[in-house]
C-alpha cells in the first residue's frame, strides 16, 4: 500500500511538466532553502525548497536512506507554504507526504511519534480550513496513537499531549460536546506540567492551553476559565521574542482572551488591552501572511464593542475598515469566511444605527444572509448568525415598516432560540432578540400573543442571565419596556408595577454600563410620575432622582474624549437633570436642587476644574499621596482632549490607540487614588460633587439667582448671602413658552447677525421689544420684586448686583437686557436701572471669581486685517483708545501690544500666562458642529476653544474679549456654556466680557475707552489696592452708549420719579437715577417717591446725603 502511495506521488511529480529538467541535483537537497525560509520568511526560498525536495523525491531510488528524510521536509515545506498562502493544494500534498513516512516507520522506530504528530497536525489544518470532520477525528488518531507509543519521559511525549489536547478543542468547537473540551485541558495541562522552564516549546503549550480555557469558558461561562486562558496566553507572550514567527498568533490569542473578558464583565480595561494586542499582532504579520485577516477580524470585533461601551464613532468606523479588510482577504470556502461576513454585518448594522444610512442596513443584511448559507445546519455559529440577521431584519423594520422584515426577524430569532442549548452563554442574547422582533410585530399588528411571548422571552433571558453580567441592565430595561407596551395596550395595572420594579432593578444594576443604568432610571421616573403624578415626590422621595443624578459622571466619562462626551450629555442627559431638580424643588429639598442643578451645568468644565483644583489640605495631611495624585492630575490635564482634529486626521491609528489607551489608565490610576484619599479620615468627600454649604460659600457676598425650567414649572431659586434658598416660581411661564422665547430670540438673532466689520442689517425692533418685555414681566421682574430688600442691602454706592444662573433653554435668553422699550422715555424701565447683570456657567466658577491686587500688566491684541477675514478698521481705534486711558493712568508702560502680522497663534499663546489682563479684538468664530473648534481669528491661524481649554495661567485676573458670539454658546448644549468666555474662565481668568451676539466694529471702540477709563480711575484711586470691578464698568459703559446713541435716558425728564411707575420699581430705579441727578442736578433738590410700604431706604438716603453739594442740602423721602 505504501508503495503505491509512492509510486502515486512520484507519477505526480513527474505529470507536472514545468518543474522537469529545470535543475539539476547539484543545486541543492532543499535543506538550506527551507532553513533560509524559516529564518526569513522569503516566498522565493520556500518555492526553491518544494521544487528541489519535489526533485529529488522524484529521482532518488526507493530504498535510498535518506528519502523519507526528504519526504519529511517536502511535507514541512508544503505545510509552511499553505500556511502563507492557504492553498489547499499544499496542505493537501503535506499529508501525502507525512502519510507515507508514517506508512513506511515501524511503531518501534523513535521517529514515529513525531511523523504522527506531523501527520495529525496537517489533517487538524485541512480541517481548520475546509471543516471536514473526518479531518479532525483523523488527526485525534493520530495524535493518540503517538501519545500511547512515547513512553514517560519520550522526547516527543510533551508534543504528542499538547497536539491531542489542540485536536480535542478543535473538535469541540464544530461539534460542542463538552467532553472534548475537558480532554483537551486535561492533556495540555499534562504537558505544561512535563515541560521544564526554557524549553522551546513551553510558549507554545501555554498558548494552546489558554485557548481551551478560553473555548471552554465560552460554552460554560466558568469566569475562573477566562482568567486562567489570560493568565497563560500571557505567559506565552512574555516567553516568546518579537522575531518569532509563533509572535503575532500568541498576541492575538491573548487579545481574543481579554476581548472576552471585557463581554463578560464590562471592563474597558479589557476592550483596551483587546485592541492594543491585536493591533500589535497585526504590526508583526507582513502583508499576505495567511493569519493577517484572522487578526483584522479580531482587531474589528474589539472596536465594535468598545463602540457599544463608549459610543465613539471612530470605533465603529475603524471596525467597519479592518472588517472590510479582512473579509477581503479571506479565500472563499475558508472555514472563517462566515465569521468574517457575519462581522462585517454587525458593523455595518451598528454605523446604520448610529447614522441612519440605508445603505448600511441593507448591507448588514446581505452579509448575514452570505454567513448563514457559508455555513452548514450543525455548525456552532449558525445559531449565532441567525440572530444577527434577525435584529438586521427588525432594524430595517422600524425604518420602513416592510411586514415582510418583522416577520423574517421572527423567523430567523426563533431558529436560533431552538439552534442553541440553555447552558449556552448566548441564550439570553437570542431570548431578547426575538423578544424584541414579536414586541416590535405586536405594536404593528396588535396580537397580544406576541407581547405575552415576547415577555416571557426576557423573563427567561434574565433568568438565564448572571446578576452581574453587563447585560442584565439592557435586558431589564426591554422587561421594563414590554410591560409597559402591554399595559398601555389594555390598561393592567400589575403590568405597570412590574415595569416599574424592571426598571429600578435596572438602574440600581452595578455591573452594567452607565448607559444601561441612566436609561433605566429615566423609564423608572417616568412610570412612577405616570402611576402617582407628582404626589410620591412631592413627598420627598427621590430615590430614583439620586440614582440618575450620581450615574453622570459614569455616563460622562473623563477618559472619553471631550467630543464624546459632549455627545453624551447631549444625547442622553438631556432634559433629565432639570425634570429632576424641579421634582426636588416641588419636594421642597431646595439645596438638594441647587446641587443637582450645579451636577448637571457646565459637565465638562466642571471636570477640568476638578483637575485643578488645590490639594493643600492632602499635601498637609498626606504628602505622598497627594504627590501621587498631583502627578495623574497633570497627565491628564495635558490630555485633557486627547488631540485636535488636524493631529487626528495626520496620526496613525496605533498612535491615536496609544495616546487613548494611556489617557484611559491615568483615569483609572485616579480613581484608584480618589478612592485611597477618600477612606482617608478627614478627606471621605474629596473631589466629590460639592454639597450646597460649599456652593453658598462660592457666592460669597455676591447674589447668585438659578433658572430651571421643566415642563409647566419655572422656577427661580435666590441664593443670597444672608439667609436661605428663596423659592420663586415664575407660574406665567412654561417650558413650551421658554422655547417660544428662544425660537423668537434666535430668529431675530439670526436675521440680524453679522460679523465684525460688516454692515449690520437693518434691525426690526418690533419682534425684539416684544421678546425683551416678556422677559422682563414673566421672568426677571418677578424675581427681582421678590429680592428687592437684599439687592438694596448688596447695594452701598453702587447698584447691586445679580449674578444669572440660568439652564436649559433659559440659558439663551438676554435675561439681562429684559425690560419695557416703549417710545415712551418715562415708560421705559429695565432690569440695568435695577442691577448688574453678570453670568456664571456653575456657582463653583464663581469660587476663584476674585481680581487679584496690584497693578496689572495687559495684554492688547487686535487685527485690523486678518487674511480671509473682514477688515476691522475699529481695532486700530480701539486699541488707540485703551493705550490713551492708559496713558492718562499712568498705565501705559504696563501695556503690551500685538497687532496684524505679530498677533500669531504662538505669540498669543505664549504671552497670555504673562499677563493679568487681555483684551481680544478680533473675529470671533462659532462652531456649531463641534464647538471645541470655535476660535478667534487671528493672523496665520485660529486660536481656538480646544487650545484655551489646555490653558491655566495663574496670573490671569480679567479678559475683555472684543469679538463677535464669544458667549453664544452651542444650541444644543445649553447647559455646558461651551463658548469662548467660558474657555477663558476655565483657563484661570475670573471675570470675563463676551458677547452673546454680533458687535459693530465703530461701537467696539468707544465701549473699551469708557470701561478702561472706568478701571483705570477705580485702580488708580486706590493705588491698585482696591480691585477694580469688571461687571460695574462694563454696566456704566453700556449705560453710556445707550445715552449717547438712543437718547433713551434724557435727565431732563428723569430729575423726579413719579409713583405712576409703580411701587415696585421705585427704591431700584432711584439708585442710578439719583447718582445722575446729584452728579448733574447739583443745584436741585431731589424727590423720591416710595409708594410700598416697609421697604428700608436708609442706605439710599444715606449715599444722597453723601454726595449733595446742592445749596439747602436736604434730601425728601416718604
């Protein structure tokens, strides 16, 4: 039989014509081609050595001693050749080869066990590659048969067990008996344990068991098998040198492992150490390398599910290339081809959830249907792949509403419900998905048989799910959403309570994603506000409230990128936070809704506050730890958003992945450290959201007034220095009328905007008026009615003043210009004849709000004419104006100025930490796609949002900036104040000027003469050692402008208030009134008329006394 084998062989040989007669013996036996190959892997060396082994197999006679040797190295050659370029035709000539030295080897021979393990190992490939089970059942014969012939302490003994337990896990994985997989820990484990430290092929045992720890995990779910198959995949790699070609495999191997991990426990560490692996595999392995597109598959897996972790749309989208890659670079009729296919589906499903895009759905589609008719009725992933169809199909269903697409989604759900045993891993995955393909057709067509099943479908699902598997939540959360359909349809109350109770369980799911959670606790607050209106709050219980408050900083993730977790809060925070301060508010917790509204505005800022925030008291109490901590700080301050656009377009990927991954471990190195200090005593509540005694303490002396509205309620809430939270609802106003106010507000805005330097458009006041009244009779006057006697109190010789704190669409509104605008001048009135107005994004910004002592040193940038931008001839002016004020203050020496060509980026840049005071006068650009890119232009380049929130400069004390939209902020986001003057308040500067709307560029001038004159004198009187006051020079400048631009305040007619103003306004519109009066009227008695009985106007009397220098002096009041 051998014989004929032979003769076979060389017949085969010899039939191939174009190897005959081309060389001679002389050139070679192959030996030194095959060892050149094997140390360089050169395709051309591994040709020669088939060609020249091939030869001689053919020529020499049959009984020459060194044949079967020759034999043995053809079979390795075409075993090395097919594993490069997959040709099943190489591996199918191996076995020929090892067959007939097997055939030819006495059992008694030592070499025998080695040629069956030869032998068994390529069946074990052809298998691996066609999936013929007669493949695999041959290789475990032979690898038996080698096992029982190796004596203890044979040579080849520690291969033979290690070869047997491989076939055994291959076997498993197409046919599922556990036993295979048992047999085949226990013979590898049997051949770790022979092997001694140093032996070269110790890597390779550890790898192979690692991967049946891991195939076995995945069919029983044992998580102590998971941590052993990273445990020796880990091993493997730190044995094996970088050169070695088993390298990349062994990396890949350990990716698969802890990409694994990360499904089963949610760990982003794991999804992380996943891509680093595989990326690093991928890096080893030279193009055309046969495993290439087995390692761009795993690589694509490990970004889709750190897509679903994290939600950053590059994820998906790299996932979708490598998927791509690798679907391409598998053969058709490769046993992976399926896996590759059904992939690429999912990818192409998830971006068409994210996007929308048609195409995407359609595709997903066809490459799931191409996976399923690749694979046979018994294979162990048909059921997997069926299900990926099925959600496709529902997917495509809820965009078109094609019946046909609900019912193939059933159809397919159902088959891989029955394809896959309940102790599967996977169960609970194709229970919810045919869960939510017949809740989906029931909503269609209204067969309460589908809700019934599609509830017990998760019902079992949960049951089969773990407590703390990731996946509970989502699973709960679709219990909750069933339920909630049923009752809706017939009205049961039980099916209400027992979505209320899956959506609590939900939300108070520790092991599941943030996401999970978040959504969980929304449906939770809704279904009990459904069930008990407002009463179970009103009577202050909050529990769900708390559990949705304490997720943001889960759900927006320091270690995301900045972009990402604007998304986030866009997307997912939405209007929660306000819904949830109002009920606070309705329970009457008003400091509990102060510290919720601060935990809900200005997220992202607050996080890099948090970065900078001081660590005295810890350097007092622990040095060390507090040396730590500052140094994690610091790296991820510097990272704070990872990269700009322009960086990540021209970075490879595996940098992008490197800088990523290193700012997600400084994360979690700090959270390892804030949860040190904070069992620490003295420091339990550090760096943790801060509680309402410190939020008061941030207002200082100053009023700080909260806006929120949410739904029918409006709600004011006064912090005052004084005494308590005072509780203003504002009951003519709701969130639909708040909205109006913001569609009128942006219309006008709109119609009207212009940059700098253009030719402001004719300006329709009607619309504008009409808006600026509203606001004023609904919103601010009632709140200033009701703070009257405190922001008389705040006031001595000034005006007081209100710092505005508002949220959600509120944060839009110009709250400080509200006021009547009649044709009328008596008639007019304003909250600036009442107050200041200034702006915070977060009552903690006002903490460092204090103008440090001392002169200043400014900083002057200006650009008349910057490229591509509208010439700005009224920068040359204003600079002109502020240079002159501060000549005429002996301040000049302090100022140093940039202007065209000098105001670079850089030079900007570098000069800003120098200097206590700045002032921009430039364009102002706002981004609103992404508003990290707004900027101000400046010459050669835009220094932008992104750059100055890298910033903190210690000497910073003030900052006008003179540009157009520099506060405007992104629609979309109206509680993260993501504009300029926000970036320049994080960057360390207390007190900022911006603008809300566009700025004329022969205005601009005259507003920076008044207010830097106003600054200069104040700073100057002093000799610098009284802090001059921002918000009151800009209040008066403004004043000016209006009294010399619209005649709007005529003293002649001001000289006298009379009660027909109402009593309300009267106390308030005296103080700016009468300054005028006695500074003007000097000669002239002046008559205040306070019509509202009990209202303290000793101070008012007091500051006329003051400053009279009229002829009899007195001063009238009643």
């Amino acid at each position: 039989m051998a014989m004929n084998a032979m003769s076979e062989l060389i017949q085969a040989i010899e039939e191939d014509e174009d190897y005959l007669g081309t060389f001679m013996p002389s050139e070679g036996d192959g030996t030194d081609a095959l060892q050149r190959f094997l140390a360089d892997d050169q395709v051309a060396d591994i040709d020669t050595a088939i060609r020249q082994l091939e030869f001689l197999v053919k020529h020499l006679p049959e009984d020459h001693p060194n044949k079967l040797d020759y034999l043995n190295n053809l079979a390795l050659s075409h075993v090395k050749r097919f594993d490069l370029f997959g040709n099943v035709s190489d591996i199918d000539k191996a076995i020929e080869c090892d067959a007939i030295r097997v055939e030819f080897t006495p059992d008694g021979h030592p070499g025998k066990p080695s040629y069956l393990n030869f032998l068994g190992n390529s069946h074990q490939k052809r298998f691996e590659r066609l999936g013929e089970l007669s493949d695999i059942e041959k290789a475990i014969e032979c690898h038996i048969s080698a096992v029982q012939l190796c004596a203890d302490g044979h040579p080849d003994q520690l291969v033979s067990l290690g070869n047997l337990g491989d076939s055994y896990a291959a076997r498993f994985e197409h046919c599922g008996e556990t036993q295979d997989i048992n047999k085949a820990i226990e013979y590898q484990c049997k051949a770790v344990k022979l092997t001694p430290d140093g032996h070269p092929i110790r890597p390779s045992l550890f790898n192979n068991l690692g991967l049946s720890y891991r195939i076995r995990f995945e069919r029983l779910s044992k998580v102590v098998d998971l941590d052993k198959s990273i445990q020796f995949h880990l091993r493997a790699v730190e044995l094996t040198p970088d050169g070695h070609p088993d390298k990349p495999a062994f990396l890949n191997n350990l990716g698969n492992s802890h990409q694994t991990r990360s499904q089963r426990h949610g760990d982003l560490a794991d999804m992380d150490k996943s891509i680093e692996y595989h990326l690093n595999a991928i890096q080893l392995t030279p193009d055309g390398h046969l495993n290439r597109s087995t390692y761009l598959n795993n690589l694509a897996i490990s970004h889709q599910m750190r897509f679903d972790h994290l939600g950053d749309v590059a994820d998906v989208d790299n996932s979708l290339k490598e998927m791509l890659k690798a679907v391409k670079l598998t053969a058709d009729g490769h046993p992976d081809k399926p896996a590759c296919l059904n992939n690429l589906g999912i990818s192409h499903a998830r971006r068409f959830e994210r996007s929308g895009e048609i195409a995407d759905i359609d595709e997903a589609i066809k490459c799931q249907l191409n996976a399923i008719q690749l694979t046979g009725d018994s294979h162990p992933n048909r059921a997997m792949y069926l299900g990926g169809l099925g959600h496709a199909h529902t997917k495509r269903f809820e965009r078109f509403r094609d019946l046909g697409d609900i019912e193939k989604a059933i159809k397919y759900n159902n088959k891989a419900v029955d394809l896959t045993p309940d102790d599967h891993p996977d169960k609970p995955i194709c229970l919810k998905n045919l869960g939510i393909s017949l809740q989906t057709r029931f909503e269609r067509l209204g067969e309460i048989a589908d809700i019934d099943t599609a509830i017990k479908c998760l019902v079992n699902a949960i049951q089969l799910t773990p407590d703390d598997h990731p996946e509970q939540s989502d699973h709960l959360n679709m219990l909750g959403l069933f339920y909630h359909t049923r009752f809706e349809h017939f009205g049961k109350m039980a099916d209400i309570d027992d979505a209320i109770k899956a959506f609590e369980q939900s939300a108070t799911s520790t092991a599941s994603p943030a996401i999970f959670r978040f959504r969980g606790a929304r449906a939770w607050i809704f279904l009990l506000r459904r069930k008990h209106g407002i009463s179970l709050f009103k009577s202050g219980y909050l529990l769900p409230q708390h559990t949705l408050i304490n997720l943001i900083p889960e759900l927006v993730w320091l270690g995301a990128p900045v972009h990402q977790r604007l998304q986030a809060i866009q997307d997912v925070v939405g209007s929660s936070i306000h819904e949830a301060v109002s009920m606070a508010i309705r329970a009457q917790k008003l400091e509990l809704a102060v510290e919720w509204m601060e935990q809900g505005r200005s997220i992202v800022w607050g996080q890099l506050r948090r970065l900078r925030s001081p660590l005295i008291d810890l350097e007092d109490a622990h040095p060390f730890l507090a040396q730590q901590f500052q140094t994690v700080q610091r790296r991820i301050e510097t990272s704070f958003l990872h990269f700009d656009a322009d960086q990540a377009a021209n970075t490879p990927l595996n940098s992008l992945e490197q800088q990523a991954q290193a700012h997600r471990r400084n994360i979690q190195k700090r959270e390892e450290l804030l949860t040190e200090i904070r069992g620490k005593q003295g420091f339990e509540s550090f760096l943790l959201p801060e509680k309402f005694s410190v939020l008061s303490k941030a207002c200082s002396s100053r009023l700080a007034v909260l806006l929120t509205v949410s739904g029918d309620n409006c709600d004011a809430l006064a912090i005052l220095p004084s005494g308590p939270i005072i509780h203003l609802p504002l009951t003519n106003v709701s969130q639909d009328d708040i909205s109006d106010m913001h569609t009128q507000w942006q219309t006008s805005r709109t119609t009207h905007l212009n940059n700098r330097g253009e030719i402001p458009a004719p300006l329709d006041v009607g619309p504008m008026t009409s808006l600026l009244s509203d606001l004023w009779e609904n919103i601010v006057h009632p709140v200033v009615k009701e703070i009257e006697a405190e922001l008389w109190d705040s006031a001595v010789e000034r005006i007081g003043r209100i710092i505005w704190c508002p949220s959600g669409p509120l944060s839009f509104l110009p709250l400080h210009a509200a006021g009547i605008y009649s044709s009328n001048s008596e008639d007019r009135i304003s909250i600036a004849d009442f107050a200041v107005s200034s702006y915070a994004p977060s009552l903690m910004a006002l903490a460092s709000n204090s103008i440090r002592l001392g002169r200043p040193s400014i900083l002057l940038v200006t650009q008349p004419n910057t490229p591509n931008q509208k010439a700005l001839p009224g920068t040359i002016r204003e600079a002109e104006r502020v240079i002159e004020k501060a000549a005429s203050n002996g301040m000049k020496p302090y100022v140093h100025h940039l202007s065209q060509s000098q105001a670079t980026v850089p030079a900007v840049v570098e000069q800003l930490p120098n200097h206590g005071w700045v002032h921009l006068a430039c364009h102002g650009i706002q981004m609103v796609p992404d508003p990290t890119e707004s900027s101000f232009a400046l010459h050669g380049g835009n220094l932008t949002l992104a750059s100055l929130m890298q910033k903190s400069m210690g000497n910073a004390q003030f900052a006008f900036l003179s540009a157009c939209q520099t506060a405007t902020g992104n629609q979309s986001l109206p509680d993260e104040a993501m504009h300029l003057t926000s970036a320049m308040l994080a960057a360390g500067f207390p007190s900022v000027v911006g603008t809300i709307w566009s700025i004329e560029d022969m205005v601009a001038p005259e507003v920076a003469e008044t207010f830097y004159g106003i600054l200069f004198e104040e700073g100057g009187k002093s000799n610098w050692e009284v802090k001059p006051e921002p918000a009151y020079a800009l209040h008066f400048a403004l004043q000016k402008l209006r009294e010399e631009t619209t005649g709007a305040y005529d003293l002649m007619n001001l000289k006298f208030l009379a009660e027909s103003l109402g009593e309300h306004f009267c106390v308030f519109y005296a103080i700016p009134l009468v300054r005028r009066c006695v500074n003007d009227l000097q000669s002239n008695n002046v008559l205040i008329f306070v019509s509202k009985p009990g209202v303290n106007i000793k101070r008012l009397l007091q500051y006329c006394e003051s400053r009279k220098t009229w002829s009899n002096g007195k001063v009238n009041g009643g």
